[in-house]
C-alpha cells in the first residue's frame, strides 16, 4: 500500500521529501496542496512535473480516493463515493444551499444499529473511520467548490459565507457518530481550528447513544444536536431502531435536553414518515398517524427543539413506503397545533441515491 501523504506529520513528511533529494520547502508546498484538498500530485502546480510524477508513483495524497461522483440534475448536490486505503467504501454528500456549503460525512464504513428503514446498515459494520478520514470528505468537498466546472450553474449563498467555502458540516452519513465519538470529536475540532468552521454551524445526528451523548456535553462544544427518534412510544421504536432496547426514549430526550441546556441550543429531531403495505396491498400509516402525531407532541411540548419531517427515501430491500405529501402536511399539521416548531425536510438528490448508504449499497452489489 502507499504511504499516505496527508496522514504524516510535518516532520515525517520533510524527511519524505528529503530522503527524496529534495530541498525542505517542497514539503510545505506539497503540505499546502494536501491542505486543500488536492486529490493528486498532477494538481500541485507549483511543484516541478518530474517530482509529481516521482511522488505519485510512491505515495498517495490524502486517505480517501473519489470513485464516483455524482451531480444531481438541480446542480446543487454532489455526491462522493470514496474508497479508503483498505478498499472500504464510504459516501459523502455537498449540498450547495441558499445559506452556504453543506457537507454530509459519514463517521463509520457500514453501521451496526441495524436500523429497519436504512440502507447503510444493511452489509453491517466494517469499521471506524479515522479523524483523517472524515476530514478529507471535507476536503473533496472543498476541492470541488473551487475546482468545478460547472460551478457557473451552481446557485451561490447570500449569506455571509465565502461561495467556494464549506460552511457547515452534518455527521449524517453512514455510521453512527457515537461510536466513534473521539475521534468524531477530533475531526470537528479540527474543522474548526483549520478550516474555520463555527460550531454552530456543525451538527452531530445519532440514533441515540446515551453515553455518547454525555461525552458531548463533556467535551463542551456548542455544536448542534441531532436526534433520530422515528417514533414517539418505546413499543413502535423498538421494532425499527433496535438501539432502543438499549437505550429508552425517555432516556435519550433527557440526555440530549441536558445537552441543549447546557449550550442554550435547539435540538433537532428527526423523524422519517413510514408507511407499510397492510394484507390488501394498501399503503397504511406505520409512525405517521395523527396519533403518533399527537404522542409525539406530548414528548416534546415546551421544549426547545424542532421537528424535521423526513419523506423516507426508498431502499428496495426494505419492507416500507414512502408517504404522499398529503399524509406528511398532515402529520405536520398535527404538530404544528400544538405548538411544535417543525418543517418537511427537503429532498436533496434523489436522482443520485443520495439516501443514507445508497449509493455504496448499489456499488457493492454489482
Ligand atoms: N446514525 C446516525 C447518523 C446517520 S443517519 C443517526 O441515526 O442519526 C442520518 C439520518 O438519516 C437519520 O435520521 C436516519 O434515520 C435517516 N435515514 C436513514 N435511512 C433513511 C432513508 N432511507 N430515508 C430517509 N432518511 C433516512
């Protein structure tokens, strides 16, 4: 295997270079370029051809390597499929939105929560990923915000964020953080001192790791919460997300209310609309009655959070079905009467399988 170029400290990578006959400031060169994303040598500009070529035939330049990519037809999402160093696939998302550069990173290679309505968990969990290794779905990410051809079709952010820049990072791809909770902490961290990123503008989704949870508040950082609940009573959680024989729903909404009052922030809740085709092949409602409506108002009545709605994005290997947009409205409705601050998540590229684990499922089947 090669060595990987952005995983050596500054020092190992001087004596790299040196060891190459090389003067020292090409490794600050070439340190810059792997800062940047540069997803090979061919890139690096400033470096004279004969030593990218060199360089690329011993060494590789950052921990994940782009197999596919895919732009959706609104030009506004890109999705990544990456392959580590070990042949592990994982899937990262950008999102070019009206308030900035989103990016969605994945924490784990598969997932082992075993969650009933996803497509990430269904090949189990491979392993974790290294700090590095989420960083750099950052970096690929930032890379294509400055290097793309198609930015001129791209819609631009009025906010104040830089248009090429990553503005804001979600740990929503495959994985759950939780489990890999230190070194999903080292990653942020270093999204923040090295790229600038707010931690305000970083949000961590879990299905519920009470510890996990803890070791947040711990750490101290205000970044944003997420919580997927997909059910309001412990009897229907149960049957999806088997993480809730470990952990209850009672006790996941106390750790993360200590952790929203710990940063005054908002949670965010999750909650995928399901629907299941009852004996007659009719599409019936499975968490998104007006009465699961009504508990779930109960669970979270005069609390500071908000309900993102969530049109569950098909998986053919999954026994459930996706909602009309009636049925959603009327869920939210239900909310929204009893005072619950909610929106319908939009859908961002489905014509690219941009659904948890999609896309690595679907290159793992062929
Ligand atoms: N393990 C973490 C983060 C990854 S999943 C967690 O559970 O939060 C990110 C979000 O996408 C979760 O809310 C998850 O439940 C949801 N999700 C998974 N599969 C989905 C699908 N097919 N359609 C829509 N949302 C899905």
């Amino acid at each position: 295997m090669k060595p990987i170029l952005f995983n050596f400290t500054d020092a190992e990578l001087e004596q790299y270079i040196v060891n190459m006959a090389q003067p020292k400031f090409r490794a600050k060169q070439v340190r810059e370029w792997l800062n940047r994303g540069a997803p090979d040598f061919a890139s690096m500009k400033n470096i004279p051809e004969s030593l990218r070529k060199e360089l690329d035939s011993g060494a590789q330049t950052l921990p994940v390597k782009i197999i596919k990519k895919l732009e959706s037809g609104d030009g506004e999402t890109t999705k990544f499929l990456l392959e580590l160093n070990d042949g592990e696939q994982i899937e990262s998302v950008l999102m070019r939105t009206t308030y900035g550069n989103s990016v969605c990173v994945s924490s784990q290679a598969g997932c082992a929560m075993g969650c009933k309505f996803c497509a990430s968990t269904l090949l189990g969990l491979k392993r974790n990923l290294t700090a590095n290794e989420i960083y750099a779905q950052i970096l690929v990410a930032q890379w294509e915000l400055r290097n793309d051809k198609f930015s001129e079709k791209h819609i631009k952010p009025n906010g104040d964020a830089n248009n090429d820049d990553v503005s804001h990072i979600v740990v929503m791809g495959t994985g759950e953080p939780l489990q890999n909770t230190e070194n999903v902490i080292d990653f942020i961290e270093r999204a923040n001192s090295q790229m600038g990123i707010g931690w305000r503008r970083i949000t961590v989704s879990t299905c519920g790791i009470v510890p996990g949870i803890d070791r947040l508040i711990q750490w101290g950082r205000p970044i944003n919460l997420a919580i997927s609940l997909h059910a309001p009573t412990d009897e229907l959680r149960s049957q999806i997300m088997p993480i809730n024989n470990k952990y209850k729903l009672s006790e996941v909404l106390d750790a993360a209310w200590r952790f929203t009052d710990t940063h005054n922030r908002q949670l965010m809740i999750e909650y995928i609309l399901l629907g299941k085709r009852d004996e007659n092949d009719e599409i019936v409602l499975y968490n998104a009655s007006l009465e699961h409506a009504e508990r779930l108002s109960e669970l979270l009545r005069g609390k500071n959070c908000m309900v993102n709605l969530i049109p569950w994005n098909a998986v053919d290997e999954r026994d459930f079905s996706s909602l009309s947009g009636n049925a959603v409205h009327r869920f939210q409705d239900t909310l929204i009467k009893n005072g619950i601050h909610t929106r319908i998540r939009r859908e961002r590229g489905t014509d690219i399988g941009s659904a948890c684990g999609q896309l690595r499922l679907n290159n793992a089947k062929k």
